[in-house]
C-alpha cells in the first residue's frame, strides 16, 4: 500500500466511525445503556463496518488496518461517549493477534492480571472486567507452569458480580471459576500483564481525549448562546480565560495521546520508547480529567450539572478513565522508575531529544 493511499484508508475510517458514532450513539442510547438495556443496534452497526476488527490482522480475520486507525476510532468513540465495548473488543483482539489467534464474533473484554489454566480450564478471579456483562468472551493471560498463554473464555461459563464505574459503564467482578478456553496459544515473548495494562492506559488515554474535546465543544456553544447582561457569555473575558484553560487541558491530553500511540503503531507493541510514552500520556490525562470536565461544569452553569443535559456523559467518562488501568499516581511512579533507569547522563539529551517517528 503508498503513502497515499494509507492516508486515504485512515480517513475513511475516521469518518465511517465519526458519522456513525454521530447518528446511533445519542443521549437517548447512551442513558438506555446506563439502566441496563444493550445498545443492538448500535453495536450491530459496528460489527457491518467492521470497525471492532481495526486492530486485527488479515489472517487472524480482522480488517488489517494500522494501529493508528485503531487509536483515531478510539478518540471517535470517546467523543460520543460510546456505550458498547468497542474499545474493549479492540483491546481484545490485538491481544489475541499477538499470539495468532483468529478473533470470534460477537463483543469481547479483557482481564487484567495473570490467571491460571490447567487442562484448558481457567481460574482466577478478576476485578473491574469492563463490560464482561456485555462481552460474548473475556481475553485474558494465563499461567500454566512456565508458559504464559492468551486465552478466550466464554462470560457464560464465568460467575460474574455486577458494578458499573463512575460513568455507569458495567465494571463487573469476574470469578473464571474453571471454565474452559475457547482459544489458548502461547504468549509471544516480551508480552506480559504490565503490556495489556499499558495498552489498556493507551486505549482510555485516546477515549478520554475525545470525550475532553466534546466537553470542549458544547463548552464553547453553550458560550456562544447564553446570553446576561444583553449579550453571549462567550464575550466576558473571565469566561475566555475559562474556556482556553480547558481547551489548552484537551490539547495536551490529545498531543501525548498522539505522541504514545506513535511510539506503539512504530513497532506495533509496548517497547521501552512507547512505555515512557504511555505513562507520560496517562499522568497527562489525570492532570486534565482534574481540572477540565470542572471547567466545562463551570461554563455552563446549573444546567451543566443536571442529568438531562448530555455534558455528563463526556465528563463523568473523562473521570473515570483517568483511573482505569492503573491511576495517575501508578503511572506517575513507573514513569520515575523509568527515567531513573536512563541515568544522569541520558536524561536531559533524552527530555531534548527530538525524532522524525
């Protein structure tokens, strides 16, 4: 494929997700998913375009995308607070591309950790499965012995404890309870639970991203109409200052988003240049999701803190992603370790450096 022509296909994909993100994730849908109902049609509507397939290659029966595409679906998604586990079924599927397993049908999630498998069956129990209610399968790492293996296991056969977080997304207690694999391969070398955690920073990093950027959208269009004192609120210089603060909170979020998925689309995997990335972008977005989605709450009032205006979905979203796998204060410490480990001598030619990746 040229140049052009990827650039050509990533466009096309951005904007199939954007229009259809744009026309079935509505506030309707999105406060239906919150009580429990599943979004069909919406998620049907994903699966016809194939776009949870992003990250999965031709032979392992995705779309054979990049892992650029995938991260700019992943900010289309944040930016109409996506009630279906889009994320978590890309998420998945690399996963289970990494270890060549073909990718089954239907909504997957995946489990933190490493869990146990003898005999094909599975045990181990799992905290916060993003929407295991919703998934046909969980991806997941498990130990037999000395070999680590990338499993699917069907949620039927799992005893789950429902919960949703913050932004009333389902965030359920995954009991494996010896349920038997319905793929298993090894795990190749280099991937273990600190990769998918780092993946899975990387994934909500891009979704926060987009859901900050909507925030800041019906910031500045609520600044527009609301008028005191005979004219836009828009126009008080106090809420410009306000509304560039929270866009400067995006931008950044949004640039280190970028900058991390460039270092993992460069080799397709979590090597030591994108981890820094990773935890940098992680630490950026816990700055932001602190300060931001107040600043939008602020702009637009008492309006903005009812449930029937839609900024909440963005918003509460922002909050809770910040801390899914692994939270500001974790990743601000890995980040440490690492740069600690490039020594005195690397650290300032490395803060300087600046690549062509």
């Amino acid at each position: 494929m040229s140049e052009s022509d990827s650039h050509t296909l990533d466009t096309v994909i951005l904007d199939t997700a954007t229009r259809l993100f744009a026309d079935l994730s509505t506030s309707e849908t999105i406060n239906a998913a919150e009580k429990g109902e599943w979004p069909g049609a919406l998620w049907q509507a994903i699966e016809a375009s194939g776009l949870h397939l992003t990250w999965v290659p031709e032979e392992c029966g995705g779309a054979g995308a990049g892992m650029l595409d995938g991260f700019a679906v992943l900010k289309a998604a944040g930016a109409a607070a996506l009630p279906v586990p889009l994320a978590e079924t890309l998420l998945a599927g690399w996963l289970l591309a990494q270890a060549g397993l073909e990718v089954p049908e239907g909504p997957l999630t995946i489990a933190r950790g490493e869990h146990r498998i003898s005999d094909g069956a599975v045990t181990g129990v799992a905290l916060a499965v993003p929407h295991a209610r919703s998934a046909r399968q969980i991806v997941a790492l498990a130990r037999d012995g000395a070999r680590l293996l990338v499993v699917a296991v069907p949620v039927s056969a799992c005893a789950l404890t429902l919960d949703r977080n913050l932004a009333g997304e389902p965030w359920d207690t995954v009991d494996f309870n010896g349920a038997v694999a319905t793929l298993s391969a090894a795990a190749p070398v280099g991937l273990d639970a600190d990769s998918i955690d780092a993946m899975g920073a990387l994934v909500r990093v891009n979704q926060a991203a987009g859901a900050l950027g909507t925030a800041l959208e019906l910031a500045i269009q609520h600044a527009g109409e609301r008028e005191q004192f005979g004219r836009p609120i828009g126009k008080f210089q106090a809420i410009q200052h306000m509304i560039a603060d929270l866009a400067g909170e995006a931008a950044a979020v949004n640039a280190a988003a970028d900058a991390a998925a460039e270092a993992v689309a460069a080799t397709g995997t979590v090597d030591a240049d994108a981890w820094v990335e990773i935890a940098t972008a992680k630490v950026r977005l816990g700055q932001a999701a602190s300060v931001g989605p107040a600043i939008a709450h602020q702009v637009h009032g008492a309006m903005g803190f009812t449930y029937e205006h839609r900024l909440h979905h963005f918003t509460r979203r922002a909050w809770a992603w910040r801390d899914e796998f692994g939270s500001e204060t974790i990743w601000a410490r890995r980040l440490g370790d690492a740069v600690l480990g490039w020594g005195a001598d690397q650290l300032w030619p490395r803060i300087t450096a600046v690549t062509d990746k």
